[in-house]
C-alpha cells in the first residue's frame, strides 16, 4: 500500500497556525511572562507570545520614587488586558501585574499578620499614600507613629514595615499601620528591658515628661515614674523646681513589677539617709534654727536641714493666741527659732515648739503680780460662768460668778459690767502650767461675814431684825439689820401656820424678826427663819408659864406670857 503525503496549501497553514495560537494564547484579564525586544523612547516592546506585540511605558517598570531599570532581552511579568485593540497590538500593563502579584502576597500576610515592606510616597487627605510593591495603601495620619509627629517629610520614600489592619479586594482599598509596627517593637524592647532590671540598679534616664505628681524618665524605650517623694529628702512642692524636660538623671531602681511592668525610680535614695541617727543631732528640750518651709490649718512645717522637717502644731507657736490661723503668726521662707519637743525616727517625725523660745507671759505676769495683789484691765468676754478680763502681756484672767459679789447670787452680779469696762480685781491663784489666772472683784471689799462673825456678831439661834427687800412667789428676800448680809426667807419659813405662810402679806421696807438658823463663815451662807422664831418662843413660854396638860390651852399660856412682858415693860415706863 503506498503511502499518501499530506501537502498542505497556504489557507490550511494559516488555519492550522491560528489554532496553534489560540490553544497557547493566554487569556485575556491574566499576568503573562514576556521579553523585551525592543526600546523605543519612553516604550517598552514585549512579546508575549502572541501575533503582535505590546507597548508598556517604561515608568511602569520604575515604581513609585524609583527609576525604570530595564534593557532588551529581560523577561517581564505582564497583565494582559486585551489581545488585540484597534491597532493589532497586544494591550499590556507591568502596573497591574505587579499589584496582583502583590495582593496575592499581602492576603497571605493579611492572614498570617505578618508586617509588610512599604514606602509612603504621598500625602491624602487624612494621611498618606503607602507603596506595597505595586499595590497603593492608605496609611491614617494616627497611625503613622506612637505620638504625632509633625514633619513626615524623614519618612517619605524609605522603605520600612507596616502591619495591614484591613483589605478589601473587591474595592481594591488596604489600611495600614506603622504605629502597630512601633508598638509591637516596643513592647518586646520594653519587656527585654524590665526582664533586665534588678530593684538597687542604679542607671541613668532622660527627663521625658513632668507631672504635678513627679517626673517620667526614659531609660532606652521604656520609661519609669520618679515620684516627687523620691525626687530628694526635702520637700520638693513640683518636680519642676528641680527637673526639666530632656535633662539627663541617675537614678535608683526602686521597685520593678514584672505583670504590669511599672518601674518606680528614686533620686533620693542615691544620696545618704538625714534622717540616721537623728535623735542624737536634735536632742528634745534644746533649740535649733530653721526655715517655714509649709503652713496649714494644723501647724507649720520647719526645715532643720535638708531632708529633716518637723511640725510646730497650732498650740504649741503662741503662749496666747489661741485660735488664730498659724500664717498669723509665721511666714513661708521665714527662718525661726524652735525647741524640740519630740523626735520619732520610725514614724519620721518631730514635734517642734515656736513659743517655748519666748519668754512664759503665765510666768512673767506670775513674777510681777503676785497672790493677793490688785489688777487692773479690760473686761473682754462675759460668760455663763464668769467674766474674763486682759492682763499684761495679752493674757486673761478669769473672776468667777461667786467672786462678782459677797451679797448678790453671781447671775444677778454680772449683769453690772459689760465688755469692754475697766475693772479691778485681786489675784487669787495663778496656774503657769494650765494657763490660768483667778481674779476676784468681791475681795476688794469687806467680807461682811467676817465683819459680822465677830465676838459680838451674828450665831447661829440668834434673833434678829430684818428688813423686806422683795416679795417673792416663794418667799421674801431680806436684809438683816446693821450689815450687809441678805438672806432669803422660804415660803415655808414664813410662819408656823401655813395659812399664814403667804409672802403677799409683806411689803417692802417691811421690818420682820427672825431666828438665824444657819450661819457658815466659810462656804458664806445664811438662813433665817420666822417660823423658828415662833416654834422657839412657844417652847419659851410653855416653860415659863406652865404645861398644856395642866388644863390651860396654849391661848391662856401665850396670853399669860404676854400680859407678863407688858407688865414688865409698863413697870419700866413707870420707872
């Protein structure tokens, strides 16, 4: 059988080409490899493999900020948009292959959160523009860096990581971040940095911020809070009087916590403690010099040395004024004179006395006025108990409500005197070490229980005259003839029957006999009775004149009595 040969004629070529091509021909919408095979102007020709060739401008083989570097013969990664346009030439683009290539990479990364390479290269509205390898990134202004930085300008065109928060292919839109990158970076610097420090470590840091609290300072990515406390041994009122911001420090570690990863730093403790052995430089009872350094309600603060402060508390700065704010009496940077009263290292605190290095007024006034001397001086306060008067050397003394008077009840005395009224008075007692004086303004006169306590004077059971001063719904006060004592007659006092027992039946100016049934030298009282008078005359004249149980009535007896004494007393006219 002989063989037949197959001589294809020209149209069965071209048809069988065009099916060879179209069994290889990419699809359109796809990156393709090419090569380049030719350079015209600012063009580069590729073959892809088609019936004709493409044109791809040579800026897209550059990037963003970067210049094309291409020559013929290279092979290219292209995105073939269409076969053929109305020219017969093949429509390519390195742009769009690049940026799918980089999607299919940043999904990965997306996915896996694995930092990507970029350059920012332009500024938006909001932020910035990021080249990731051919895909365009927005970068928001917040997240460019951990603080906001002013000038992006050191940043721009420099290749650096960003972290993708999030992508959207669809809408061909990618946010990025380099604050991420930044804080990520710092935190595993910071946590290297803490695993490093030792509490006692001393190192050095940069002022980094200042607070009314203290300072923080950066000791190489991480930074440390130096509390005011911790700043020096004296009082420092705002780290400001003595740090400033970049200002470079040695500090102390002071504490270190590994969970929250919080350092407390000290300056202070570099220095020796003032307060060792301070018992032994300020002895209680001897004075010292020191500068007001605080003053509160309470008190005022005192700098003996730097580090060392003590409190003179409200009542130990005045031997007088009493309650007066202490910033009447001291000033802030006035240097003083003080006592030690108390010293406890443990709690670090000494009590200090202001008023212990001036002269005692309570002794002075003691020296110059004794017992039973008179003053005299200003009424300036009246109380439910008593009056108070100014003494020398801004200290009072008090006359107490039974002082007032010898006569009167204190209340109704010290209706008589008014602040303000200068009076005198005797010195009574003198108390240095409770602040006290007693006056006493009655003292000044005769006490007319002594005048009338004498040998020939009033006792007790004796019966004398008095006069009516007042009439009372409980009784009448009275004044007993020759002195000057006043008593009170109860209502119960007034007769032995109690239908008589009624004050209305005595006027004022009235004179009345009584018998005295108390008289105290001592405590000053005095009681007189009209109805003892009566009980004892009737006790009398039964004596006298017989007994009730004799058949005679108490009338007869009485009236017999009677008759007797104006017999007698007529008997004595007679005469």
């Amino acid at each position: 059988m002989a063989s037949t040969q197959f001589n294809p004629s020209r149209e069965d070529f071209e048809t069988l080409l065009n099916e060879s091509l179209q069994l290889r021909a990419p699809d359109e919408g796809s990156v393709v490899r090419g090569r380049v095979i030719a350079i015209e102007k600012d063009m580069a020709i590729v073959d892809v493999g088609l019936k004709t060739e493409g044109r791809v401008p040579l800026k897209e083989f550059g990037g963003h900020g970067r210049e094309p570097s291409i020559k013929i013969g290279d092979t290219v990664e292209v995105y073939l948009e269409r076969v053929e346009n109305a020219l017969g030439e093949a429509v390519l683009s390195r742009d769009k292959a690049r940026r799918e290539e980089s999607w299919v990479k940043l999904e990965k990364s997306f996915e896996n959160q694995e930092k990507v390479e970029g350059q920012i290269f332009n500024q938006v509205k909001g932020g910035f523009t990021v080249d990731l390898d051919g895909a365009v990134a927005f970068l928001p202004r917040s997240q460019v860096d951990i603080r906001p930085i002013r000038d992006v300008t050191p940043l721009m065109h420099t290749p650096q990581p960003f972290l993708i928060l999030k992508m959207d292919r669809r809408r061909g839109n990618i946010v990025v971040s380099r604050r991420s990158v930044l804080e990520e970076s710092r935190a595993e610097q910071r946590h290297e940095l803490v695993q490093s420090l030792e509490e006692g470590q001393v190192i050095e840091g940069v002022v980094k911020n200042i607070t009314d609290y203290g300072a923080f300072v950066d000791l190489g990515g991480i930074d440390g809070l130096l509390h005011v406390t911790d700043i020096a041994w004296r009082r420092v009122n705002h780290p400001s009087e003595v740090l400033t911001v970049g200002q470079t420090v040695k500090v102390r570690v002071v504490k270190v916590n590994q969970e929250t990863q919080r350092i407390s730093l000290g300056m202070k403790q570099l220095e020796a403690d003032p307060w060792e052995g301070v018992e032994a430089k300020y002895p209680v009872d001897t004075r010292f010099k020191g500068r007001v350094t605080n003053i509160t309600d309470y008190g005022a603060f005192v700098e003996l040395e730097p580090g060392v402060e003590g409190l003179i508390h409200v009542s130990e700065m005045s031997w007088t004024k009493k309650n007066v704010h202490p910033g009447k009496i001291v000033a802030t940077s006035q240097e003083v004179e003080v006592m030690i009263l108390e010293v406890d290292p443990q709690k670090r605190r000494i009590s200090l006395g202001l008023k212990q290095c001036l002269d005692n007024p309570w002794d002075a006034f003691a020296k110059s006025h004794p017992i039973g001397s008179v003053v005299e001086g200003e009424v300036k306060n009246k109380t439910e108990f008593g009056l108070f008067i100014g003494l020398d050397n801004d200290v009072d003394g008090m006359v107490h409500l039974s002082d007032l008077d010898w006569n009167r009840p204190g209340e109704q005395a010290i209706e008589d005197y008014n602040r303000g009224d200068i009076v005198k008075a005797q010195v009574l007692d003198i108390d240095t070490d409770k602040e006290r004086i007693s006056l006493g303004i009655k003292q000044l006169g005769s006490d007319p229980f002594k005048d009338a306590g004498g040998e020939d004077g009033l006792r007790k059971g004796q019966v004398v005259t008095c006069e009516v001063i007042d009439v009372k719904e409980g009784g009448i006060d009275v004044r007993i003839a020759d002195s000057e004592l006043t008593a009170f007659i109860r209502r119960a006092d007034l007769a032995r029957d109690r239908a008589e027992q009624r004050p209305e039946r005595f006027a004022p100016g009235e004179r009345v006999d009584a018998r005295i049934t108390q008289f105290d030298k001592k405590t000053h009282k005095i009681g007189v009775s009209i109805k003892a008078l009566e009980i004892a005359e009737e006790k009398e004249a039964v004596a006298q004149y017989g007994s009730s149980d004799s058949g005679a009535s108490l009338g007869d007896i009485l009236g017999a009595a009677l008759n007797k004494a104006k017999n007698q007393n007529d008997g004595d006219d007679a005469e």
